[in-house]
C-alpha cells in the first residue's frame, strides 16, 4: 500500500507540473494575442491620424505681440495641449488683417476671432470655417446717454455727436450702426459718428461726445466704476453672432472634427484656463457651441448694410 501510495504521489505531483506548463503555455499565447491587439490597435490609430499635424499654431486676433498672447493664452495653450493631445505653437499677430495673411499662407492652424474678424478672414480664406463657437454673456451693442441729458429716444440723437469703437468692431460698430439703420437712419446725414477706439469712453465721460454707441457690458462697467444714477441705458440691440475658433483650410477634416469634439466634451476645463490669467472677462459665462459658417450671414448682411467692404 505504501508503494501505491508513492507512486500515487508521484503521478499527482506530475499532473501537477503539467498543468502548470500547461497554464503557462496558455499565459504566453494570451500575452502574445494581446501584444498583437495591443500592436493592430496602435497602427489603425496611427492609419486613423494620417496626415494629421504634429502640432497646432494658435493665434488670436484680438492679442498684439508674442509676449502678450503668452501672458493672457499661456494656460490655455497648456490645457489644449493636454486635451488635444498635441503640441501647441502660438503665432502672434496684430489685428485682423495679418491674421488672415498669416492663415491664407499656412503659417496659422487655428485662431481665435470676433464675428466681424471672422467673416472679414474668411472673405480672404474662404475654405476657412467655425471650429466651434463661444457663445458670450451679456453680448449686445448698446446706446448709452448721460442720466441728466435730454435725451429720451432715438429721434432726439439726431444731430448728436456719438462715439463708437474702431471700424469693424462687432459690439463697438457694426452693431450699433445696425440697429440705427435699421430704425431708418442715415449715418452721414443724422448724426455725427466718431470711431475713437479705446478712448470713447473717456470721451463720453468728459461730455466730449454726447452719446456713447457701444457693448453693453461697458455700460455695466462704468456703472460699477461710478455708480448709479449717472448713465442711462437708451436702447439695447439683439444679441450678437459668437466668437469662433477658425480652422485652416489645410487641416484634415478628421482632425478638426476631432478637436471639435473635444473642445465641446472638454469646454469648462479650457474656458477655465482662458479666464485665469484674468485678461479675458468677457468670456465670463460663456459656453462653447455648435457653428456653422451660415451663423454669420448677420454679419455679413450689416457690412452689406453698412456700405462697408468686407476684407
């Protein structure tokens, strides 16, 4: 019984060692089976990102100069680069113009612009497109007068000396001469329209200029600034097309498809980044959305209306 017993043992042990050949053997083909997958997986993404760029050049219309677009985009682009998986470039332009240079000759992927800079860019670069749009808070143009003036409707601006933005602004322009022309106004003969910039409101303020044409967010601002009672808010226009980020023609469709997806899953995270460096408040509140070229159509229809050239 005890030589049974042994070699018993014995038997047992070895199915024991076969078995764990065996499990081994079974360990290695499914490894191998993985690395395989693991490996086919690799290639199709690589297949799917074919002719994709190895980096993103970012611009912004509304930033002069290298140093500034780092100081108010610096955690934006650090952010996109993590979502987007992606080297970000940043290429500094001036204005609008240059922008649409820079993207007409490949020298931009993607850049951020106003309404009006869009349809101007995209007059220039007609292949380019909306990536996405930023749908901003409080968006109107406005048409401020002094709380103790006389001035109580439209008709009383007539002859009055009104400041606006620079040519072209969508909030600072193009949309509070809309809202006078499409009232019945002629620019020229009613009043007596005065592009200023960024020294309108100072000019209003010091009674320089009897009306302030304008976004209405500085409306609020001055309010904050000196309190009530000193500004009335006369007319308050429609809301206003959204900023863009505008693709290259040159970009893959897939890609920007891909970006689009993701800027839209990813939105609070890189509107986050771009409110930090605290330059960019009017993105306060606003949202990433849908867009189509077809979105500015308005803005093209007040150039149109406004006599002006789109370029």
């Amino acid at each position: 019984m005890k030589q049974f017993g042994k070699k018993l043992s014995i038997f047992a042990l070895g199915l024991g060692l076969l078995a764990a050949c065996g499990s081994e053997d079974t360990e290695t083909e499914e490894q191998s089976a993985q690395a395989g997958t693991d490996e086919n997986s690799a290639e199709e993404e690589t297949s799917d990102r074919e002719g994709w760029p190895e980096k993103l050049r970012f611009a912004d219309t509304g930033v002069e100069g290298m140093e500034e677009l780092q100081r108010e985009f610096g955690p934006f682009k650090d952010v996109l680069e993590d979502v987007l998986d992606i080297e970000v470039e940043f290429f500094a332009v001036t204005d609008r113009i240059i922008g649409a240079t820079a993207l007409e000759y490949d020298q931009v992927d993607m850049m951020l612009a106003g309404p009006s800079e869009y349809v101007q860019i995209n007059s220039v670069v007609p292949d380019s497109y909306p990536i996405v749009g930023i749908e901003r808070s409080e968006y109107h143009a406005a048409i401020i007068v002094h709380e103790d003036d006389d001035i109580h409707s439209l008709d009383d601006l007539v002859g009055k000396d009104i400041a606006m933005k620079d040519a072209g602004s969508t909030s600072g322009h193009i949309g509070p001469s809309s809202i006078l022309i499409e009232e019945g106004y002629d620019l020229d003969r009613d009043f007596n329209i005065q592009l200023l910039d960024n020294a309108r409101i100072e000019a209003f303020k010091n009674r320089d200029v009897d009306v302030l044409a304008t976004g209405i967010k500085d409306y609020y601002q001055m309010v904050e600034e000196d309190g009530e009672g000193k500004y009335r808010l006369l007319h308050e226009g429609p809301p206003l097309p959204n900023d863009t980020f505008i693709a290259s023609p040159e970009l893959p469709e897939d890609f920007v498809e891909e970006v689009r997806r993701l800027l839209l899953e990813n939105q609070e995270e890189i509107l986050e980044s771009i409110l930090v460096t605290g330059e960019n408040d009017k993105y306060i509140e606003a949202k990433f959305v849908e867009a189509a070229d077809s979105d500015y159509d308005p803005m093209r229809r007040a150039y149109e209306t406004l006599g002006l050239t789109i370029e």
